[in-house]
C-alpha cells in the first residue's frame, strides 16, 4: 500500500507540477505547489508506517531513502526539462536526420539539428528527395552532380563555367533551373540553383535562391523553423 501510494502521488505531482506551468491552480503558485507535494509524501510514508506491520528501522529508513532519491531525480528531470529536450532532439535528429515536422495551421516546418552541429533538410528535387543542408551562406541551391543527375538532369550537357567555393576548395559549377523544390509542405518552382562539378561537393545545399522566397526562417536553439 506505500508503494502504490508513493506512486500515486508522484504521478499526479507530475500532473499538479506541469499545469503550474501553464498557470496557477486552484490559487497556488509552481514553488507552493512543490512544497505540498513534498509535504504529502511525508504525510503518505508516516501514515503507510504507522498502518504497516512492524518492519526493522533499518528496512523502513532504506525505503524512505529510496523514494526520496527517486523523487529528487523527478524534480531534476523537470527542473532541466528544456535541456533534456534539446539533448533528445539533437539524438533523434541524428538518427533520423532530415526528417520535417510540419505545422498545417502557421505553415511553418521544423528540423532539429543532428549532433555533427548541422541542419539536414530531406529536400524533394524534381520528385527525387535528397538530404540537403541549410546554408545561408550559399548564394544558391547547389546540388552534387549524382543528386542532379538523380533528379532528371541531363548533366553530360551542362557546362561547368561558373567558379564557386566549397569545404573542398575552388571547383567549377553549371547553371540550372529546377522545376521543384519541395522541403516539408513549402514547394517553389523554377528555382535558380547550381549543380557542381564531380567530386566539388558532398553535399548538397539549400542556399540562398529557396531561402529568400519564404516569409521567414530562424535558427532558435537547436530547431531550424522554415515558414512559407
């Protein structure tokens, strides 16, 4: 009966806890909440001891500790929510790097930043998607010559005249126009972009020519928020 009743209230301290959050409830503050959570769980372990059969101090003093301990974690866990969230969104942006989610009623999509320190944005080209980063710096849309040629251009007819910088060095690029350009539910036609010259690029990028035509993109924290 402790056990249950320790969980008990443990659990809907976590709920008194996270709607303080919101606002106060039922007149009291997120501080005076936690003191009376606090205060019922020494009111549920003095009453499960007087009601209990006779158990050793040393047992009884065990599982007070126990629970205390198992508390103070909770309170941690919540007090360091907003980290534990950013370390949790930068490992599922790693193991599944590129993946959108799209928020219908603002328009916006959101990314989370993979632990390499980049935003990977699955990019559709032309019906093809591609893992692409975001980069402001890039003047353009740049692709690798093998995500061109995946997305339907005729690359052994481009003329690589065009003098670009990458993470390897000076290298030489050709002039396209892309039909498509999807990220998330943003789509824009006819976008101005590059395509590198073998073994100039080893990734693609989302440069500047998709970027300047939303409304707004923004880098807070570890979320990249792109909105049409």
């Amino acid at each position: 009966m402790l056990f249950i009743g320790i969980a008990l209230i443990i659990a809907i301290g976590l709920v008194l806890l996270i709607s303080a959050d919101a606002g106060s409830l039922i007149g009291l503050g997120q501080a005076q909440t936690g003191q009376l959570m606090f205060l019922l769980i020494l009111l549920v372990i003095l009453a499960g001891g007087g009601f209990m059969r006779r158990r050793p101090l040393g047992e009884l003093l065990n599982g007070i500790v126990m629970w205390v301990a198992i508390f103070g974690v909770v309170i941690v866990g919540y007090s360091y929510r907003a980290e534990i969230e950013d370390v949790a969104a930068r490992v599922m942006g790693e193991l599944n790097p590129g993946a959108a989610t799209v928020n219908e009623s603002t328009g916006t999509v959101t990314f989370r930043r993979g632990i390499g320190g980049h935003f990977e944005l699955n990019t559709t080209i032309n019906g093809h998607t591609t893992p692409m980063i975001f980069d402001t710096g890039a003047s353009a849309v740049v692709l690798t010559l093998e995500d061109a040629e995946a997305a339907g251009i005729d690359t052994s007819r481009l003329r690589f005249t065009v003098p670009v910088s990458t993470a390897n060095g000076m290298g030489m690029a050709a002039r396209v126009d892309l039909g498509t350009v999807k990220v998330g539910n943003i789509v824009r036609n006819d976008v101005r972009a590059f395509v590198a010259e073998e073994n100039a690029l080893e990734t693609s990028l989302l440069g500047m020519t998709f970027l300047e035509t939303l409304s707004r993109y923004s880098v807070s924290r570890n979320a990249l928020e792109l909105t049409d």
